[in-house]
C-alpha cells in the first residue's frame, strides 16, 4: 500500500474543500449570520420591551454559532485539511517513522523498534515520484539507510551503506575490505540471537566503517561462501567464490549489508541500491514496547 500516494489524494480532496469553505461556503454562512441576526433584532423592536428576549446577547450568539457551524461533510473535510497537510510535508520533506520488522540490523536494532528517518539529509525529493530537486548530501559509508527494495520497490528496506559509488567492496571469510583495506574491528564478546530459531550465539564485534563505530554480528557455524544470489543489474560487477563475494559498486549505486551479517539478505544476494531507491537516514529509536531503554540515537 502507497501510503505517501493516499496521503497525497487527501491533502488534494481536503484542500479542495478547504478553499471551497474559505471562498464560497464561508462567506455564505456569514451572510447568513447577519441576516439572522438583524431579523431577531427586528422581531425584538417589534414585539416591544415588555415581551422582549430576556437574554437577547446570548440568543444572539447562538443564533450566528448555528449559522456559521460547517456542514458534517466540510467538518470532516476542510476541517482536517490543516493536519493532513502538515503530515504529509513532514514526513515527505523532513522525517517519516518506519518500524523494525527483522533482526537483520541487530545488535543496532531490534525487532519492534521505532525509528524516525532524515528525509533530507540525501536531497529534497518530491513525494511519490521520488525524484531529486535539490542535491544536498549523499550516502556515506556507516550510514544506517531505509530505501525502496530493489526486487520490489513497495517494500521498505533498511541495511547499513557499506560501499558507495566506484568502492570495491569484499567479503571474504567474513572479513570486509573496501578498496584493499581491511576495515577496522575488534571483537567484543557474545551476542544471543534470538529473534532466529534456533537460537544462536554471535561473535560480536565493534566495526569502525567511515566515521560510524557500530557492532556487528558473525555467527561461526555458517559458512563465508553466499548461496541464492539472484540476478540483478549490474551482477558482472560481482565475483563470487568460496570466501565470498567480491563488487565494484557502479556509479549511481549503494552497496548495502545488514550489522547481522549471517542473518541478512543484503546486496550480497540482491544487488546495488539505485540513488532513485533512496528513502533517508535513519537515525533515532523513538519507541520500542518492549524496552523503553532502547529510546535515542544510534549509530
């Protein structure tokens, strides 16, 4: 489900009966107002002072309430036109929530966690075509990304940008390279994996990719080798072998991986990730149900 295309035809219906209310209805109802309120006047000077309203300043009132109050199917509409709008300039332009559906990103994010997501941090682009207008800042390396999946562009991924355009990217026996230097780790304990079954102890290790410190996952008893890569655009850019898989990252593109590298369908098995695929940086965990400690920044 397009959720930004239904926002949209909302904020077009809402807004058309907005502007409808403010230029025609409106008016309308106010004129209506008036004459109610100077036929009571009338009726008042009329009938003399000793049958005269008792409270002629509240039926007043009430007589211009009633005859300004909306219709239901404009209190419904143009009423809610204001905050269906500032919804979907939010979440189209500056920050939009997704939920954590896969341990894929563990130990950075669990399953059920709330995250909000910078809209602009990679350029202004227009909602549902998605296209760039204004060029502010690119993906860097370490960078936590949500992106349209390239196999179908209705689902919402989020993996870690691992490799950027023109980088050679190699995972071999589990160890990740990028442009013949081996990226910095450092073990770091146990981790227990249990949103798999069966359950399983990880190695667990701190990585330094780009300016991002973050802890990554490894799991000894599956092997280094990737089994079920599909074909996608540009594969002869990859080399698969018993260690691994080797990439060139062509231009335009993003090589991702998730931190729970043994538990994740990644670029390894999918491919690159276009810029036009591009949804933000993910960058805050507002809420997880389960654990209200995992609330703030992540790296």
């Amino acid at each position: 489900m397009n959720f930004a295309l239904i926002l949209f035809v909302l904020v077009v219906l809402t807004g058309i009966a907005w502007v409808a209310d403010k230029l025609v209805f409106e008016p309308g109802r106010r004129r209506k107002a008036e004459a109610a309120v100077a036929e009571f006047e009338r009726q008042q000077q009329k009938i003399g002072e000793r049958f005269a309203d008792e409270n002629p300043a509240a039926t007043r009132a009430k007589l211009r309430d009633d005859a300004l109050r909306q219709p239901w199917w404009l209190e419904y509409t143009a009423s809610f036109f204001p905050v269906i709008l500032l919804v979907f300039v939010l979440r189209s332009f500056v920050v939009e929530p997704f939920k954590i559906p896969s341990g894929s990103m563990l130990p950075t994010l669990y399953v059920g966690d709330f995250i909000l997501v910078n809209k602009f941090d990679y350029g202004i682009r227009l909602p549902i075509i998605d296209k760039k207008i204004i060029p502010i800042g690119d993906p860097q390396r370490g960078d936590v990304m949500v992106f349209r999946f390239p196999k179908d562009e209705s689902v919402d991924f989020i993996k870690r940008v691992v490799g950027v355009p023109g980088d050679v990217v190699a995972y071999q026996n589990k160890r990740l390279t990028i442009n013949g230097q081996p990226v910095p780790e450092t073990p770091h304990g146990e981790f227990l994996d249990d949103e798999r079954e069966p359950a399983s102890f990880n190695k667990q290790f701190t990585e330094v990719l780009g300016p991002k410190t973050h802890e990554i996952l490894n799991n000894p008893q599956v092997p280094p080798f990737v089994m079920g890569a599909s074909d996608f655009p540009y594969r002869e850019n990859c080399t698969y072998n018993a260690e691994g898989v080797i990439c060139k990252v062509p231009p335009g593109q993003y090589f991702m991986m998730g931190d729970n590298r043994d538990n994740s369908e990644d670029s390894r098995y999918w491919g690159f990730v276009p810029d036009k695929n591009i949804v933000g940086r993910a960058f805050f965990i507002w809420l997880n149900f389960a654990n209200l400690r995992r609330i703030g920044n992540f790296q």
